[in-house]
C-alpha cells in the first residue's frame, strides 16, 4: 500500500500529540503541526514529489530535518522518533488521545490531576462526577466523555469472529491433543455464532481432567494464568483475549457444553421449565433429585424437555423455547445451500484479485455463479468504474463465459447512491448488465426521513435487483445511518428488490434483528461477501452465521436458487 500524503499528516499531528503530552517543547510541537497541515494540504503525493527530484525544504514551515522524517514516512510509513514516543506511552493513555474531544492538553489535565491512565478509568471518573470540576470542563463535556469512554471501552474488549476463530481453532486442537480427552468444543457466545466475543469458553470431556488443564496452561500464547484448579482454568492470550476452560466427564458433557453455550438468558428459561417439572438443570446435568435423568448430550436434555434440539445460533431466549415447543422451529439455512457470491470486487476496482482468479476461486468453492460488483464512477478511491469501463467489463465477462460449461459470471455493479437517491450510471450502462447492486459510500449523516427517501428512490430503478450493506453500520466503529428501517424492508418489498446479508465481519449488515423482520416482511435476501480478495470469498460463513442467528431458511434468500430460479427472481 503507498503511504498517503494523509497518512504522513497524521503521523506528524500523532507526535505533535504525544509530545505535547509529555510536557515537551511548545516550538517544537507547532513544528510538527505545520507541517502536518502543509503535508496535508499538498496536491501531489509526497513520494511522487521526491522521486521527481524535489526538495521538500523548500517547503513553508518545513526546514531540513523535518524534510528527512516525511521523506522516511514517505516511503517506509514510519519515522523512529515516533515508533519510540509511541513506545514509552502508556496503551490506556494513547486510547484516551483518540477519544474525540480530549486532545493531549485534556488527557494531560486528566492525569495530572485524577492519575487515568485508561478508558475505563475514563469512565469510572466521568461516571462519579469527577471530570467536570477541573479546569476547562464541565458537565457537558463530561457526559460525551462517558459516551465516547464506554463505547471505546466496550470495543476495546470485544473479538472479531475471525480474530476469534485464528486464536481458538489451533488452542482447542491443542488442548484436544492431551490424553484422556475425548470430546470438545468452544461454546460461549463463540458457538452461538454471534458478532463479536467477549472471551473464549472451552469444554471438554476427558478423563483426567489435571492432566488437560496443564497442557492447557502451558500453551504457547499464554501471557497470565488468572485461576487453575483440577478441572477448570482461566488465563489470558498473548493478545490479551480470555480463556475458560472447564474440563467434565463425559456422562456430563452434554450438560456442560449447553450450560457453558448459554446464552445466560436461554439457560434461565431451560431452568424454568426444568423446575416446572420438578427437576433440576445445571452444568452436571438433569436430576430427578439425585438421579441424573440427562446430560451426555445436548440432545438428551431437549428431549427430556419435550423439545427438539435448539441449534446454538437461537438459543438467545428471543422466542426459541416457544417455537420448539409448538414445532415451528426454523430449519436455518447452512454454507451447503449456497449456489453463488452476489457481490464480488476484482482488481479492476479495489479487489486485489483479477476476474479469472475470482471465478477459479468460486468455481473451486462448488458455486454455480457470481456477481462481479466493482465500484461505481463516484467511488474514486475505490478507482471506479465508469459507464465505457464496465462496458469493456461486461464484454470481458461474456468472453469468459463462453469458455465455461458449468459455471456463470453475471454481470453486475456495485453502483454509487448519491445524496438525491439517484444513481451514478445512467440506466444505458446498467441495463447492459444481469442486475445492479446499490450501496450508500457518502453522505452517511442526512436526517432519517431523507435518507430513507434516498435508498427508496435508488430501488425504485428497476435495474437495482439487491441493495447492498443496507444500514451502512461498521461493527464498534460506525452506527447505521439513521433510517427507517420498516419502510426500507417495505419499500424493498413492493419493489421486488432484494436485501443483503453483508459477510464483511465488520459490516454482517443487515444485522440478526433486521434479517428476523425481513423474513416476517417477506421480504427476500441475499447473502453476500462484498468479497477484495480471493480469500474473502470464504466471509459467506460469516454471511451464512448472521442469516441463522436472523432465523432465515434457504427459501428466504435467493442465492440458495440455482442459476435459472436465481434468474427468474430479478425484476422485470
Ligand atoms: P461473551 O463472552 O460476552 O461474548 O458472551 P458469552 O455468552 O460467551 O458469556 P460468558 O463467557 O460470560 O459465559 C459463557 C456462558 O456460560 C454463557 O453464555 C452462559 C453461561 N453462564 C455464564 N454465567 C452464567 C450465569 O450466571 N447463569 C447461567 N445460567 N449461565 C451462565
Ligand atoms: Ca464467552
Ligand atoms: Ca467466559
């Protein structure tokens, strides 16, 4: 990736920041800052402009020496007297420098007078008042302080399903590997499928159970043992992400993997009904007082229960319990359903994979067809396409075509909603194509009534067959524009078009609740991956997880049809 003249900018007002914290030379600090906003302002790229033999010196504001640090960011991204400042600065209080509203000036008064030093604390102080008594603050300030502090320290310590799945996948065949062991599995909110973790929560039926728990905290990535006794244990990663680990027998398992996938609120409800026939449920099994009536599977306790088996994905107390009891439990869609990718980049956007390579990789991965969706005209970061391009596309992949019996690209674009929910090709470049996908990349802020309008608008073009990322949401970074949400899945409906399931772990948009209404609605789906890579084609189990936890079935979604019932289903 080539280091931005934006980039550099940053890295300036970054040591800017860090300096002045540390109480450092006020000459030198404005230094930094002029040239952050001389470098920022540039209209050519820094390193294009040293390549063609200019002096950056000759600069306003800029003297040698700083010449010599935008040069090395320039071409290497980095400059040692930051790495090094960035360094010997607390983590907590380089947190507290990006909370909007708190400058290095503030996070300063901060510590000096209160001693915080993380965005918990942060809270903790805003949260008892104290924040607003120092000098330059008030009440208000200290309310968005609160905000921002908790919202920042929720994210901090919530996991990403693949940050997730990278950590525990190899540490559970790790732990699988000592002896006696027979069955295991990582339960918790991790087996549920949900957005994010919070931690891990392993467990596992073995024999010996000190044995599995000594092997276990001997891993290799374990930074801190928090608590080891004979069959349960809690340490910490090297990536500071928590792990629990309990270790059963195997008459128990099924009781222990369903206590420990929760969720805490569907346990509650399984207790109550427990209760209700005069049994008890807990982490060891189902007792008729003392006798254990269940508990070496999951299975066995439902059906105790009367209930069929609850997949881990709805055991969330949204209603579950009540479905399975009256049989109307739904048969949730699986990765196997799925005949085809409907959101695709190649490098002719931002992909970083050409078109042959995509298609191999979807061909490889058992699909019958995919939608190539580069970006729009307006989308210039994304280098996208405009009408004379996509045309030149859309030949490629009809060539291509030709040249494959059992597999189709269809032609599409992942085309630019304007502010006026107006589209940025013209109706001739898109009706060359199979269909058009449209998605919002600006102007995220208009009042909820106009940018419900806006999306409206874009779908009552008959060529726009799938709205893409639908609430705009970025998971722990960005909320959803404000929208009606009721009337998009209405006016979707109406239309025919249909809705995405965004498999981008940080989109998965539309999010669980959106996909239960859309099913309610009738209104259809589509689950995509929004795929730049080869390798992100592999987000449609993020996709397929999202659209489970949602309640959907294939019937729900469109691209579970084959080519000529996927075909039938676009408008017109
Ligand atoms: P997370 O880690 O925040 O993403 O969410 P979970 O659901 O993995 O929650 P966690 O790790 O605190 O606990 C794992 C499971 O253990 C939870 O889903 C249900 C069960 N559990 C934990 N505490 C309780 C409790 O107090 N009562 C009941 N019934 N179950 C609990
Ligand atoms: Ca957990
Ligand atoms: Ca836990």
């Amino acid at each position: 990736m080539p280091v931005l003249n934006s980039d550099i900018a940053r890295s300036l007002e970054k040591l800017a920041d860090l300096i002045e914290l540390e109480g450092g030379n006020p000459f030198r600090i404005r230094a930094y800052r002029t040239a952050a906003r001389v470098v920022g302002e540039l209209p050519r790229n820094v390193l294009a402009m040293t390549t063609a033999g200019e002096d950056l010196a000759e600069l306003p504001g800029i003297g040698k020496d700083l010449a010599g640090k935008i040069e090395t960011l320039a071409e290497t991204g980095h400059i040692a007297v930051l790495d090094e400042m960035e360094k010997k600065t607390p983590p907590g209080l380089l947190a507290l420098l990006d909370v909007p509203g708190l400058g290095p000036k503030r996070v300063r008064i901060i510590y000096d007078h209160l001693g915080i030093r993380s965005l918990s604390d942060l809270a903790t102080a805003a949260k008892s008042g104290k924040i607003r008594g120092l000098p330059g603050f008030g009440e208000k300030t200290e309310q968005r302080i609160l905000q921002e502090a908790e919202k920042r320290a929720g994210a901090a310590a919530r996991i990403k399903r693949p940050v997730a799945e990278d950590v525990a996948e190899p540490l559970l065949r790790y732990i699988r590997g000592a002896e006696g062991v027979k069955e295991g599995a990582i339960a918790g909110s991790y087996r549920r499928r949900k957005e994010t973790v919070g931690d891990l929560d392993i467990v596992v039926a073995a024999t010996r159970g000190p044995e599995v728990i000594e092997r276990f905290v001997a891993y290799e990535d374990v930074a801190q043992i928090l608590a080891r006794g004979p069959t349960r244990s809690s340490v910490v990663l090297r990536n500071g992400m928590q792990v629990d680990l309990r270790v059963v027998s195997a008459a128990n398992y099924g009781a222990a993997l369903m206590y420990f996938t929760g969720s805490k609120a569907h346990n509650i409800a399984l207790r109550g009904i427990a209760a209700a026939r005069g049994l008890k449920l807990n982490e060891y099994g189902l007792f008729d007082g003392t006798r254990r009536v269940a508990g070496r599977t999951e299975e066995e306790v439902y059906r105790v229960f009367a209930l069929p088996y609850i997949e881990p994905e709805l055991r969330e107390d949204h209603g579950e319990i009540e479905a399975a009891r009256q049989g109307r439990l739904p048969h949730l869609v699986t990765p196997a359903d799925i005949r085809g990718d409907l959101h695709v980049h190649t490098s002719e956007s931002d992909g970083r994979a050409s078109l042959s390579d995509m298609v191999k990789a979807a061909r490889t991965r058992g699909y019958a067809y995919m939608a190539i969706s580069d970006h729009s005209k307006r989308v210039t970061v994304a280098h996208g396409l405009d009408a004379k391009r996509l045309a030149r596309q859309s030949d490629k992949i009809a060539r291509l075509n030709e040249t494959l019996s059992d597999f189709t690209v269809l032609r599409s674009v992942e085309v630019d909603i304007l502010e006026d929910g107006s589209l940025d090709l013209p109706n001739e470049a898109l009706a060359g194509l199979d269909f058009a996908v449209g998605a919002i990349h600006s102007a995220f802020d208009l009042p909820r009534d106009k940018q419900t309008s806006r999306l409206l608008k874009a779908m009552d073009n008959p060529h726009v067959a799938v709205l893409a990322h639908p609430t705009g949401r970025l998971i722990e970074q960005r909320g959803a524009y404000d929208l009606d949400i009721e009337r998009v899945l209405a006016g979707a409906r109406e239309r025919g078009c249909a809705l995405e399931v965004n498999g981008q772990p940080d989109r998965l948009d539309l999010n669980e609740w959106h996909c239960r209404l859309a099913k309610e609605m009738g209104v259809k789906l589509v689950l995509s991956t929004d795929a730049h890579s080869v390798a992100e084609l592999g987000f449609m189990r993020y996709a397929v997880d999202q659209a489970r936890r949602g309640w959907l079935e294939s019937d729900n979604i469109l691209n579970t049809r084959d080519l000529a019932g996927f075909r039938a289903s676009l408008r017109r």
